[in-house]
C-alpha cells in the first residue's frame, strides 16, 4: 500500500527473500500502481478495499506518507490483515491504538525499523547487553546523505523523518534518555522550508551521552567517510559499523548509489516480520512500544529545538 521510492526496496527484498510473495499493490496514484504491477507481476487494486478483500493477501506493507500510517494500519488489522508499518509509525496516540487494536486481534503489527535488523547492529547490541563493552559512557550514530532537494521535499524533516531510524536504534540499545538536547540547521535548500540537518544529544543518568546527527545536505568524501555510522564506547571494550563498507553505482529507491547494508536490512526486516507471523513476536527487535517511546522523544526532541533548551525526559507511567 503505497507504490513510491520505498517499495522499489521492500520489493528487492522480497525477490531476494524466502518467506514472502507479493500478491499485488495498492496506490492513490492509479498509474503508479498499474505500472508497479505490470513491472512486477502482480496485481494493481483499484482501491484500498479491493486488496483487503483479496483472500489471498496475508499481510499489507503499509508504505504510504506518515500521515495516514495509522488510519491504513488500523483498516487492516480491522480486516484481519498482519501489518508492516514504515518509519515514522504514527503519534504516540496513534501507535498505542494500534498496539491495543493488533493485541485485541492477535495480528502482527510491526514498525518499519530497519536499521534494527541488520546484523551489524544486531551485534552491536548484543555486546552492548550482554556486557562485553563495559559500562557504555558514550555513543554516536551519525547519518551523512546528501539528498537533492526533490527527494528531501518528499520527506520533510531531518528530525522527525530520519532521526527516528537513530532514535529506535538508540532506545534498542540504551533505553529512554534522562534529559536532552537538540537543534535543527537553517536550511539552506532552494524552496523547501524544511532543517535540512539536525542533532540531539541524550543524557543518561551515571554517565552515558549519546550523540545524534543526521544530514541531508552533504556528502562524505573524506578517506574514512560516515554513511550511517554506529558507534559505542564502554570501560572494557568498543563496538562500530559503517554502511560505507560497502557501496557500488545503481540507483534504487531513495539512493543514487547502492548501498548493500541499507537495501539488505530489508531482507532481514521481512525475515522478522514473517517469524512473528508465524508466532515468535520476539522476533521483532524493535516493537511498536519503541515506535510509541520515539515518537514522544522526538516531539520532546523538535521542543527542545524550538525552545534552545535541554528537556527532561520524564519516564511515562
Ligand atoms: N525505512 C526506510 O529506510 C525508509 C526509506 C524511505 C522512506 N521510508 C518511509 O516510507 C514511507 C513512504 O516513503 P516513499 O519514499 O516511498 O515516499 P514516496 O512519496 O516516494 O511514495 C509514497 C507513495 O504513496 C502514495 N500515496 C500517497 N497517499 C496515498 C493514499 N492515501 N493511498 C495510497 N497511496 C498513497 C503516493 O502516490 C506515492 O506513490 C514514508 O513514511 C517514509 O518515511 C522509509
């Protein structure tokens, strides 16, 4: 649901994939969907409804613009669908009805968190959890993507689009924040009025700082350069990735190049969500609880931005 730059990825992984068939596509957008279907042999639905009521579809990907996540989420767990949910998922609100609608009903609904699925990350926070680091008293994630102005227009924000993928990542790895810290850049783009960069810094109570960056604006051409970049130090030890590792030219979906570590977190993404249908929910490493925690840290984080000041993070009930 939701033919755009993002499904030419979910629809690479799903071919390269073992656990799931496509069965056709949805889109506002009728010739978006028409050509979608034609280029990947599957059906186009006239509408939402004609897909919910194809016997054979199982789950909706649902890839459309934030701001209908959660109404097309809820219609599918109302038709008896499991649902995958890109970042960002919805509010806060709207992410606790649909944890309660997916509980009521026994379906799977899984955010889109991606970065969570890659094996990189996953053994980043295994170390991080089992203890083999130490106590951890520093972190940094950083995202350096130079977007033209036409691809960041259809995202919006830097913050609230791309620092979730941070966000979900670092509420994986350490939990809520104590306090934070946040800015987002003048842009500097031509028309669109969006920051076009943006940071945060998260405080821990008993020393741990967590340092966020996200760009738009820039590319890395350095000798070790950031793509996106995880790193962690604790007492006795430290842990890192970077996508950089790896990157050839074929431009699919939101890139201009390819990045395998991106395009292959989608694989084990759908690994997951197809586990979880089947039951084993804890396949699921980054739940729509974290999906909840980031959107409330998010808003706290823009707050702070807006305000030049540091905002608590009260624990929630
Ligand atoms: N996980 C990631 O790394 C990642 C990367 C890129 C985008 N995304 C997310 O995926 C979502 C879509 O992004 P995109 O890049 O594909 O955007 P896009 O603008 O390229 O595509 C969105 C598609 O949704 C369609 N659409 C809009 N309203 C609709 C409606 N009411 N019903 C049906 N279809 C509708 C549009 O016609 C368009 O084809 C966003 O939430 C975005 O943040 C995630």
């Amino acid at each position: 649901m939701g033919a755009g730059m993002v499904s030419e990825l979910h629809h690479r992984a799903i071919t390269i994939g073992s656990h799931l068939r496509l069965v056709g596509v949805y889109d506002v957008a009728t010739e978006v969907a028409e050509r979608r279907a034609c280029d990947w042999g599957c059906r186009a639905y006239p509408t939402l409804g004609h897909g919910l009521e194809d016997p054979e579809v199982e789950a909706v990907f649902v890839l459309a613009p934030a701001e209908i996540h959660a109404e097309v989420a809820l219609a599918c767990l109302r038709a008896g669908k499991h649902v995958l949910v890109e970042k960002p998922v919805a509010s806060c609100e709207d992410v606790s009805e649909l944890e309660q609608t997916a509980r009521g009903s026994g379906l799977v609904c899984m955010p889109g968190h991606n970065y969570a699925y890659q094996p990189e990350f996953r053994s980043v926070l295994r170390l991080v959890k089992e203890g083999s680091l130490g106590k951890v008293r520093a972190a940094w994630l950083t995202y350096v993507v130079r977007h033209p102005e036409s691809v960041a227009r259809a995202y919006g924000s830097v913050l609230e689009e791309v620092m979730v993928h941070h966000t979900y990542l670092a509420l994986a790895l350490f939990g809520s924040p104590n306090e934070l810290y946040a800015g987002c850049m003048e842009p500097a783009w031509r028309e669109h009025s969006a920051e076009d960069q943006a940071w945060m810094t998260w405080h821990y109570h008993k020393g741990l700082s967590v340092h966020h960056f996200a760009t738009f604006a820039v590319a890395d051409r350095t000798s070790n350069p950031w793509l996106f970049s995880v790193k962690v130090l604790g007492e006795s030890g430290s842990a890192s990735y970077n996508w950089h590792d790896s990157v050839f030219e074929r431009a699919l979906g939101t890139l201009a190049f390819a990045v395998p570590a991106y395009e292959d977190s989608y694989i084990y993404e759908h690994d997951a969500f197809a586990l979880a249908m089947a039951g084993d929910q804890g396949a699921i490493v980054s739940p729509l609880a974290d999906a909840r925690e980031a959107a409330r840290v998010l808003q706290l984080a823009r707050e702070a931005s807006e305000r030049g000041a540091s905002v608590r993070v009260v624990p929630e009930p």
